[in-house]
C-alpha cells in the first residue's frame, strides 16, 4: 500500500467517524458553511470555498445519521449565519429593533434561506440513489445552480453569496464572459463533485472530467487576452463623491443644509470632469421640493459643459407614485428609475397589514414604487451609461437587459450608485462591491461606482478595481475612464448559454435514470 493509499484511507475512516454521531455531523456541516463566507470579499480566499463543498457533498451521497437535507440545512446555517450577518445590523442599528428581536429576525432569515441548501442536498441524493454515481459531476452543479437561481427570485430574491462570486479573483472569473456569474458557479460545484468522486471512488470519470474542467477554463482566460471590440479606445474624466453622510442624520430635517452643503463642497474642485457621480439618495428630500438647488446644479454643469448623475427621490403628483430614481441633470438631462426595490427597506409587502406593527416596518422613505422594466439605459453623447441604483447590481439579468435596451454599436459604462451605510461596519459592503465587479467581467464593461461611505471606486472591463476610497471618508476620486468594452459571449447571449448547460445536464440525468432502471 503506498503512502497515497494510507493517506487516503485515513481520511475516510476520519470522515466515517464523523458520520457516526448526529451533534458531530451538525457541528462539521456548520463549519464547513461557516468557512464559506472567507471565500468572499473581504477576505477573498478564494479556494475555501472548495474546502467548504467537500464535505457537504460527501455527506450528501453517503449514508449517514442525518438525513441529507439536514445536513445541507445546518451547511446553509453556518454559511448565511455567518456570511449573511449584517443583516442584524441593518434591523438593529438602523431599524430600531432591539437586540432580541433583531437577532430573531436575522435567525428566521437564515433559516429561509438554509432551506435552499437543504433542498440541494436532498435533490443531488435523490439523482445519485436512482443514477450513475458519476452523474454527481453534472447533477451537483446542476441543482446547486437551480437552488442558487430561486433564493435570487423566491419572494423578491437575495441573490447573495452565489458561488460565482467567490471566484472574481480566481481563473474560474473568466468563465463569467461566456456563462455570467452562475456559470462560475456552476463550474465551482463541478469541480468539488469531481474531487469527491475522486477521494470516495477513485472515479476515473471524474479524473477525466477533471482535465476538461481545466482545459475550460484555461480556453476562458485565454479568450480575456483577446483584442476588444474598440480600435481607438475613448476615455472620459469622470468624478465620483462619497459625502460620509451619517445614516442617522440622513433624513434628519435639522441636517438638511449640511448634507448639501458638504455635497457642494466635496465637488467643488472637479465640476469639469465630463460627469460628476453622487450617490443613491445624495440628497434627502424629493425632487419637486428642491427644485432651487436642481437648478443651481444645472446651470453648474451647463458653465462646464458637464453632466452630475445623482441619486434622488421622485414624486409623480398625477399617479401619486413615488420612486427611487437617477436623475442626470446638466448638458444632457435623463432619469432612471429603480427596478428593484428592498423589502422594508424601501417597500413594506402587505403594507396595509403590516405597518405600524413595529419601528422597523415604518422606516421613513419605504414606500416606493418599481420602476417599469423596459427602461432604456441612460444615452448620452460621449457613452451608453447602464445604471443600477444599489441592489440592483446584483441581479444580472436586470444588468443585461438594460445593457441590451441600449442603442447599437456604442461604448457602454456601467454606472451604480448606493448607500450602504445600512450595513453598518460588516462584510456588506465588501460583498456589495465584489458583485458589482462580476457584473462588469460579465458584460465586458468598465464600471464606476459612487456611494454614500464608501466602497466607491472604478473598475475595469476585466472586473478590476482600478482606484477606490476607503471607508468613511468625505472626499472625491478623479480618474481616467476608458470607454474600451468587450464583446462578451455572455454580453451577446445572456442567460441562454447556462440555461442551455442546465437543460444538456437534465438530458444526461434523465437519461442515465432511465438506463439505471431498464437495466434492472
């Protein structure tokens, strides 16, 4: 037996063992998903998340004390528990809800949200009782993507934490051009499962399948190499502001003055770059009741030949809707309107039944209205500008499809805008970033990104950050845009190209069901 053998074996009877005892497969699910999150902004330890998978995939097709979506259930705790936990911190601190009844609100979210591993690992056993052990290699990524696709629209989605984006700084972010962010994702799951078959059964399926994973994504990066669509690349000069304005002060009426005071004050030096960036809600009130100041910044940019995008609130007096919206006010004047709004945060579901029941469900500015889902991208002269007001960046195919409303044949900027002084000093803001960064790999698009205390910065067509601010500080970033774009596969196709593995991978599934049960 040669020392590979012994290694081997070890680790089996190691792992045998800890399927013997339910409180020791509880805690090993919990802290294989706690481990998750360090794969993610700002840690970035990009191949902990394939440390984390391992376990939760072995367990899923092997007999144990607990039934496999029990242990994809405590995976899903673990992971959430800690990688989703501002959430407290959003109900507690700026929600008002006390420590108990924020912790309780933040424990039942996790819960929801564990159901989804749950149901994976209850599906990837249900595939390998009833076909070829080796389908783990498809069934896995398979329903992983399928679990990842409905916590991102069940109930307004929280497309948080998809595998993909644990990988923007790895060589698998390559694949995100062709297959978008769960196509990464996909490719993450694969990879574990062949490494599983492989530590169980010495899978000389997984070995081959292993090699054209690699020679994949070795194809990918090198497709990044490639020239861009832009023979004379344009840049602009572009401004983005981060005022650090406190999220208690934010709508304090007493405070209005030197909000916008710092406002002006923070752009005062670089009114003539070719657009001048303020962040989602820059200033607190409705348009229609600040008219005197929209004018005064009007005629600002017109004197420089300038556009100011900045993020305001909108009332509509005849239908008496109110929306959160981008408004571009100088040489070219245009608006947007948010698609996707947070619940409570900017919406209450049920609101005639709900509001009033406690603090945080009566948060001031919560009750907007969507914007309509056909909107075109903002058109200016010198660039096609895709916006996204806050959590809106982490839905791709609201990116895509304002990024394909946009005219033919023009450069494209990604430009976003937030506050994300609701998650307090956590990992959210870190992780609102890096699904930012994946959106501008995906399209082949550079990005600026303009927030309330940071993270703002630029980013590149390749998912780079270029320059960014640090946290909580009042200050300004100037730079040099290139407007280069590539012409992505992902761009041309969007989400036909996963869609199009997951049906070939149903195929496969059924098939090998199918000729498990004639052989019989």
């Amino acid at each position: 037996m040669t020392q590979a053998d012994v290694a081997e074996s070890g680790l089996q009877k190691l792992i045998a063992n800890l399927l013997l005892s339910k409180w020791q497969l509880r805690l090993t699910m919990l802290l294989a998903g706690a481990i998750y999150p360090l794969a993610f902004a700002p840690f970035g330890f990009w191949p902990i998340a394939f440390f984390s998978f391992l376990p939760l995939l072995y367990v899923t097709v092997t007999p144990a004390v607990l039934s496999p979506f029990k242990c994809g259930f405590y995976w899903g705790v673990g992971a959430f528990g800690i990688g989703a936990s501002w959430v407290y911190v959003s109900i507690h601190e700026f929600g008002f809800v006390p420590v108990f009844g924020a912790a309780l609100m933040t424990l039942a979210f996790v819960l929801y949200l564990a159901l989804f591993k749950g149901a994976f690992a209850y599906f990837v056993n249900l595939i390998w009782r009833k076909a070829n052990h080796q389908l783990l290699l498809l069934s896995a990524p398979f329903c992983w993507v399928i679990s990842e696709y409905m916590q991102s629209v069940v109930f307004g989605g929280f497309p948080w934490l998809l595998a993909g984006y644990s990988q923007i700084d790895s060589p698998l972010a390559a694949l995100a051009t062709w297959l978008g962010v769960y196509g990464v994702s996909w490719m993450v799951i694969a990879l574990s499962a062949g490494i599983s078959l492989l530590l169980s059964e010495r899978s000389h399926a997984a070995k081959l399948a292993l090699s054209v994973f690699a020679g994949v994504i070795l194809v990918a990066n090198v497709s990044l190499k490639e020239p861009t669509n832009a023979t004379e690349p344009k840049s602009l000069k572009v401004a983005l502001i981060q005022p650090n304005t406190p999220q208690a002060q934010k709508w304090d009426r007493k405070y209005f003055g030197d909000i916008v005071d710092s406002l002006f004050t923070t752009s005062a030096d670089v009114w003539g770059a070719d657009f001048v960036i303020w962040p989602e809600g820059a200033i607190p009130a409705y348009e229609h009741q600040v008219r005197d100041i929209l004018a005064d910044l009007t005629l600002i940019n017109q004197r420089y030949q300038s556009n100011l995008i900045l993020g305001i609130p909108e009332y509509q007096r005849d239908t008496e809707k109110s929306y959160v919206a981008l408004m571009a006010i100088g040489e070219e004047p245009q608006n947007y309107r948010k698609q996707v709004l947070v619940p409570f945060g900017e919406y209450v579901p049920l609101q005639d039944l709900l509001r009033g029941l406690i603090k945080f469900l009566d948060l001031p500015m919560s009750g907007f209205t969507q914007g309509d889902a056909g909107q075109p991208p903002m058109v200016f002269e010198k660039v096609t500008m895709i916006p996204a007001i806050c959590y809106e960046i982490v839905y791709p195919e609201i990116i895509h499809r304002l990024a394909s409303n946009g005219p033919d044949g023009r450069q494209q900027l990604i430009v976003t805008v937030s506050n994300d002084a609701w998650f307090g000093d956590s990992f959210g803001p870190y992780q609102h970033m890096e699904m930012a960064r994946m959106r501008a790999l995906e399209l082949g698009v550079p990005l600026i990104r303009s927030t309330n205390d940071g993270i703002t910065g630029f980013v590149d067509l390749n998912g780079e950050i270029i320059s960014s601010l640090p946290r909580y500080q009042r200050a300004h970033l100037v730079d040099e845009v290139s407007l280069e774009n590539r012409d992505t596969i992902y761009r041309q196709i969007g989400f036909w190209g996963i869609v199009s593995m997951l049906l070939l991978s149903l195929f496969f599934i059924l098939w090998s069901i199918r000729s498990k049960h004639d052989t019989k």
